[in-house]
C-alpha cells in the first residue's frame, strides 16, 4: 500500500475545496489529474468509496467491531 | 449465516455451536473444580460480545473465518468445528489480555484477582487450543503445520502488541508504525484463523498462503475500524484514557508541526485524566480529516481481501460468505460488494 499517495490524497480534499469539488464529481478523473499514482488495490478502494458523504455520515457508519 | 435456536441472544448457529464445543472441551480438560469455574465465567462473559459480533460482522470473524475458508476448501462446514473452538478459545483468552491491560474488565470478572483472571487469559491462549488441535482427526502432519501457524501467529502478535503498549503515551509515533503494529496483531491473528481453516482443509500451501493474506487484510481493516469507533462513536474512548496511539492520532501527529503538535501532544496528555479535554481531543480529530483517511485505508484493506479472495479457487455460498465479512469491515459497505472482483 502507498500511504503517501493516500496521504497526499487526503491532504489535497482537506486544504483545496476546488480539488474536493473534483473527487466529488468524478474521483478518478480527479486523482488521475492530481498526478497522484495509486496501487490496484487503492484504484479499487477509490472506486467503491462515496465522496459525496460528510465527515458527521462518515463517522456515523462505523461499527464496533469492523 | 444461520440464526442459532439454543440461544437466547441470537447468536449464529455456528457461533454458538464453536463456543459450545470449546467450552465443553475446557471443563473436560481442566483438572481443578476452582479452574474450571474460572473458565465457565469467562465464557459466560463473553457470549453477548460474541452476538454482538456475529451481527455486526455477519458472523463473529473468530469462528466463521476458518469455518468458511475450511468449506471453500472442502466444501462444508460442519468438519471443521473444533478448529472454530481452538480459534474462539484464542479470540477469547486475547481479549481477556486486552481487557486486562486496558483495565476494562467486564463487569462478569467483578471480585477476581487479575492474577486470577491472567491465568484463565494464559490457559485459554497458550494450553488449550494447541491441545484441542493435537486431538484433531486429521493427519499427522496437519495438526504439526497448524499448531506451527497458532505458534508463529501467537509471537507475531506478542510483538505487536508489545509494540502498541510501547507507543502508549508518546508523542513519536508515526503512522507507518502504527500500521505494522496493527499488522502483527489484528493482521496476522485472522491470517492465522483464515489459514488454520485452509490447513485442515489440505489446501496446497500457495492456497494456504492466499487465505492467510485474505485474513490478514480484513483483520487489518477490522481492527482500523474498531479503533475508529472507540475514538469517534464510542460513549468514552478507552484508547485515549490509556494514551493508546491508534491511526488517527498518529496521522495528526505527523501531520502537525511546532505550537500546533504541541497543543496536540498537551491536548492527548490531558485527555487521559479529563473527560472535558478528552472530548476536544475528539473534536480536533474528526476536524483533522483523520476519519476519511482511515476510512480510504480501510477500504483498500477491504478490496485487497476481496481480490486475493478472488485468486483463490473460493466459489458459491462460501465466497458469498466471505465476502460478506469483508465488506462488514467497510464504511462502504454496498459498493465493496457490488464493485468487488468479479465472480
């Protein structure tokens, strides 16, 4: 796994609203303009994961014992 | 997933079935009268924490992992029930250590000594299963190469979590760290439940392989998820109270620099001792977009499960099974499935 690309990833969605708007719209168009490389395994992860969820939707979905 | 009769609570069929089995197994093999009521508490104790992961998991991973992996081997289930005990027997004595060393007994556990209570933690981890897998009916070299798997599964674990207890409190812990830390302990203890299902089995030994990464990635992901909803769900958060360093915290750590770690760092000590600072702790994170950074890593997890799943010559009601139990794991848990490899 690439934590940096993640990292990277996730820093972009929470300094750059413009950037944010991007992955909300069209996550893979966005990553793949950022220059961001990813593995197979993170191209998959992004394509299954809802951006348009807030951080409060987010949280609420997270159980007890995974 | 079958919904079990014999138990009030709603646990699984072969949930309740493997603690059954596991239980009984401790009263036949325990010589004392004073330790096999030690033993009956702690699985009296933990039998509404199983239901509780049986629904939340679509089957408690600690018995339905090497229960599904057996049967997508072999095609059935029901063979490999006392592997399941030995797994719930090592699920349960490494909670009572978990419980122990965060000082958070359950209330079953009010007026024995801890020494007591180590003890039954020890029995449970290092005697019982390994004999219960020596009694197999299986062939010899079966039972060697998977006591060999409890054995290195046991020490890979031990180091992790020397490590985590290592990291309680300080303020230089990164995330890589923190991922390998989480990766011997929650990873390599479900590799080792999915793996011992496929050596029962007489899967070949690159299968064996294969199930034991599926395993080890959806630990990854459970335990991920299980220390985000101590820090952003949970009514109090015990990893903060005992300084414990989960993903969160370490991405905000390296994250932060000058005046802000360290407001960072004094918020986290003071989060230990106060309720009020432990509950502006919390705020900060979420603010810090640590939830959706865990929330990504989990998922790659997640999908690195599901495909080497899908390397693995799993087909039919087991895979589905599987798959299920992986996607549990997810924050996105429809789109894991119906995005997942192909069938």
């Amino acid at each position: 796994m690439n934590r940096d690309a993640i990292e990277t990833l996730m820093d972009r969605w929470m300094n750059e609203p413009a950037f944010r708007a991007e992955m909300r719209a069209n996550p893979e168009a966005a990553v793949k303009a950022s220059g961001i490389e990813l593995t197979e395994d993170e191209q998959a992860a992004l394509k299954g994961i809802d951006f348009s969820l807030s951080d409060e939707e987010l949280q609420a979905r997270v159980s007890k014992f995974g | 997933m079958t919904k079990s009769a014999d138990t009030a609570v709603g646990m699984t069929c072969e949930t309740a079935s493997a603690l059954t089995s596991a239980e009984a197994f401790a009263q036949e093999n325990t010589p004392t009268e004073a330790m096999r009521e030690l033993l009956a508490l702690a699985f009296a104790g933990f039998r509404s924490a199983a239901a509780e992961m049986d629904a939340e998991c679509d089957g408690a991973p600690f018995v339905h992992l090497p229960l599904n992996v057996y049967a997508a081997v072999a095609g059935c289930w029901e063979p490999a029930l006392p592997v399941a005990a030995a797994t719930a027997m090592l699920y349960l004595g490494l909670d009572i250590f978990d419980d122990l060393a965060d000082g958070d007994l359950p209330a079953h556990w009010t007026g024995r000594r801890p020494a007591e209570i180590n003890l039954v933690a020890a029995t449970l981890l290092s005697a019982l299963p390994q004999l219960a897998i020596a009694r197999l009916h299986a062939p010899a070299d079966a039972r060697a190469a998977m006591l060999q798997e409890i054995f290195e599964g046991l020490l890979t674990m031990s180091a992790g979590q020397q490590q985590d207890l290592a990291f309680a409190g300080s303020s230089e812990v990164s995330t890589e760290e923190v991922h390998a830390s989480v990766n011997r302990k929650s990873g390599a203890e479900m590799g080792m439940f999915a793996a011992l299902g496929a050596l029962l089995a007489g899967a070949p030994a690159e299968q064996v392989h294969l199930y034991r990464e599926v395993g080890r990635a959806f630990g990854i992901a459970g335990q991920l998820a299980s220390d985000m909803h101590d820090l952003f769900v949970a009514e109090r958060s015990m990893d903060l109270a005992n300084g414990t360093r989960t993903l969160p915290i370490a991405l905000c750590l390296d994250r932060y620099a000058g005046q802000e770690r360290e407001g960072f760092i004094a918020l986290l000590r003071s989060a230990q001792s106060s309720t009020s600072a432990a509950d502006r702790m919390r705020e900060e994170i979420k603010a810090s977009g640590a939830a959706r950074y865990c929330a990504f890593v989990i998922e790659v997890q997640c999908r690195r499960a599901l495909r080497l799943l899908a390397e693995t010559a799993t087909i039919g009601e087991p895979r589905h099974r599987l798959e299920r139990m992986i996607a549990s794991a997810s924050l996105y848990r429809g789109a894991t499935i119906e995005k997942g490899e192909p069938r």
